[in-house]
C-alpha cells in the first residue's frame, strides 16, 4: 500500500514538473514569436547603421551596472571582439561595468562620436544607464536599450518575466553580432548611406540562406536579412523546446540536487569560457541577486577573479583554472555548474573530475553532441542542447539555467 502511494506521488510529481516546464517553454515561444516578428525589420536597418559606425572606427561599449546588466555586457563585448564564427572579423567592443568605477564616469573618458553605446538592464540600476546614454548622444553615438530609457533604438521585450526578457536580449546581441557581418561584407554599402551596394556575403553564406543572390539595392538587402532575422529567431524557438523538454528529467534531477545542496547548507559553483562565462556570472548572479520570485543562496563564480585566473594559466596553464579553485573552494554537499558549447573544453574536463572526486555533485550545460562530457558521463546531470551554432547553444542554456533556477522551488513546492 505504501509503495502504492510511494509511486502514485512520484507520478503526480513528474506530471506536476512537467507542465511546469511546458509552461515556461509556452512563455518563451509566444514572446520570442511577437518580439522578432515586431522588431525583424528595425534590427535589419539597425544592423546597417552599426556597420556604418565600424567602417568609419567606431567601437561598441556596453554599458551594465546591475549584476545582471554586467554579464550582459560582457557577453556582448566578447561576442564582437573575438567572433566564433571562423573567418569572420574581430570588431572593437568594450563592456563597461563597475570594476573600473561608474560606468557613466568611465564614458565620459572614452565615448566618441562614431560609436555604438549599449545599456542593459537600465530598469534597475538607479538610472545610471539612462545617463550614460544621454552622455552618448550628446557625443554622436549611437544608442541602443531595452527599456524607456531615451536611447534613439530601444528595443522593448513583450514579457514581465525577468528571465525571459534576458533571454530575448540574448538573442537580440547576437542576431546583431551576425548580421552586421553580412552587411560589412556588402562591398561599397558602408561608404555612405545613399550607396549602391554590392551584395556579396562571401563564406558567411552558409548562415544566411536569404542572401545567396546579388543585389544592387540597399532595400532588397535590408528585406534578406529582415527574412535571416525571423529565420533565427525560429531556430532558437526549436532549439528552446528541444533543450527543456528532452532534458526534462536532466533539469528536474538537477534541480532537486540543488534544492538539496541549498537545504543543506551547501553553494552552486558556476563555470565556463568566453560567452559560458558570461553565462555563468549570469547564473550565480540570479542566484546570490535575484529579481522577483526566487531567494538569494550562495554562490561563487569562478570565471570572476581575473587575478586568480591569470595566476594560475600562467604559473600552471589553462586547464587547472576552474579545478584549482574547485580545490580551493569546492567542498562535500556543493553543486557544480559548468557551461560549455562544446562539452569538450579541457579545463572545464578537469574542474568537473575534480568536482566528482571532492563529492560535489556536477551539472553540466553543453551543446553539439555533448562532446566528452555527455560521451563519458563526466557530469551527474547533462542537459545537451543539440546544434553546432554558438550564439544559438548559449541562447537555448539561457532558458536552460533560467528553468533550472526555477525549477529549485517547483520541485520543493510538489515534494513537500
């Protein structure tokens, strides 16, 4: 009898977490689908005055002061300047955040007319966004926001959700990030705005199917790439539903695992390389900051102290930056997090082994095929996000970390 009700709760736990993923992935799709579908064209022209604003020097500078606006400006700073994409051009982008003051003050030294300033998060940060956006301005830059905040592009995501408006945002920089490139390729389109262009989009092609033919007009080229918008934020749609519903019993044991670390007094390491460490300061900043529903627990992300970092590449190498201060930091009841778009990294490898042999219990976010960590099962709890499209992979973890936070309170609320 007792294993009866043992297993008919169990059932009604799994039915129960369930629909609250399908839930989520419902909100995601219906606002991914209005805000791409509003905004695809003004992003396509906002893509050609950007690479108007590189051709002539200019530079991209994220602005973000929140703990979540910093990781948004770090992710988009590096997208820029070292681009994943192989044969595509390093763009100079800098993220202003709080390491090195105010990043109103930190603007006022470095803006230039033909620059492009992006401010995130400008609905919590006291209004200090706002400021160094009307500082661009009055400089000639070009400014770009996510909320009422007086920039010339504000792009406004049709969600109360925090989480789900970040995600957006995600897409939205890399969209950009891409789709700038085709128009920097577009020979003579970046001389003056009247020009007639030639379209040639060169080895990006196989990215951006709408724009296999040539053009001679500014307008066609703007509709292509409106088409590539929509295109991508479809792609993303699909890989959202694949990443939350196939690993549905992948994030609901994760999330019990750190429910559990939490209860029992235990901390969420958090790690990953370039954009996933981006992801991962996201993650423990939703984690130690959150907005609305959830509550603060501790967390410590190993990406964030660059003297810890540079010391030990170089006095050790690369692949004992995250293990070293697994060593350092890790202990018996914590949890793991690691970030990666390949699954293969070499230092992401070692702090998870190292992880294991300390008992910590190991999550792992990876896309491709899973690479070695899904292959040999180096994590306890992977969730595969199967594409072998970066910008896309980091998009669909977004919604993967965001459902797992959330998920912590979903499984203590069906268990209890």
């Amino acid at each position: 009898m007792n294993e009866t009700l043992l297993a008919g709760g169990a059932q009604r736990s799994r039915v129960a977490l369930h629909r609250h993923i399908e839930r989520m992935l419902d909100e995601r799709t219906d606002a991914n689908a209005r805000f791409f579908a509003a905004e695809a064209e003004r992003l396509a022209r906002l893509c050609h005055r950007m690479a108007e604003r590189f051709a002539r020097g200019g530079r991209l500078i994220a602005v973000g002061s929140t703990p979540a606006g910093r990781s948004d400006a770090r992710h988009v700073a590096v997208e820029f300047v070292h681009p994943v994409i192989v044969g595509k051009r390093a763009l100079p982008a800098i993220g202003l955040t709080g390491e090195g003051g105010e990043p109103f003050e930190q603007l006022q030294l470095l803006a230039r007319p033909e620059d492009i300033v992006v401010a995130f998060d400008v609905e919590h940060d006291g209004g200090e966004a706002a400021r160094a956006l009307e500082l661009g301005s009055g400089r000639g830059c070009l400014t770009l926001a996510f909320a009422a905040a007086g920039a010339e592009y504000e792009f406004v995501p049709p969600s109360t959700d925090a989480d789900i408006r970040q995600e957006l945002v995600e897409t939205l920089y890399h969209v950009l990030w891409e789709l700038v490139h085709v128009f920097f390729e577009h020979r003579g389109l970046l001389a003056q705005r009247d020009a007639r262009p030639v379209h040639d989009v060169g080895g990006a092609g196989f990215l951006y199917p709408f724009l296999g033919e040539r053009e001679t007009q500014l307008e066609p080229v703007v509709e292509d790439v409106r088409r590539s918008v929509l295109m991508k934020s479809q792609e993303i749609a699909a890989l959202r539903a694949q990443t939350l519903l196939e690993n549905e019993d992948a994030l609901t044991a994760a999330a019990r695992a750190l429910a559990a670390s939490f209860h029992g007094g235990g901390k969420l390491l958090a790690l990953g390389n370039g954009g996933s460490s981006t992801d991962a300061m996201d993650v423990v900043a939703d984690v130690r900051s959150p907005r609305e529903r959830r509550r603060r627990r501790p967390a410590i992300d190993l990406t964030e102290d660059t003297a810890i970092l540079t010391a030990i590449a170089n006095d050790i190498g690369p692949e004992a930056i995250f293990s070293r201060q697994v060593i350092a930091n890790g202990h018996r009841g914590d949890v793991l997090l690691a970030l990666s778009t390949s699954g293969n990294s070499g230092n992401v490898i070692e702090a998870l082994a190292e992880a294991r042999r300390r008992g910590l219990e190991t999550i792992a976010m990876v896309g491709y095929d899973g690479g070695r960590v899904a292959s040999q099962s180096l994590a306890d709890h992977v969730i595969v996000t199967r594409s072998e499209h970066i910008p896309r992979i980091q998009e669909a973890q977004a919604s993967a970390y965001h459902a797992l936070l959330e998920l912590i309170d979903a499984v203590d609320a069906v268990d209890a």
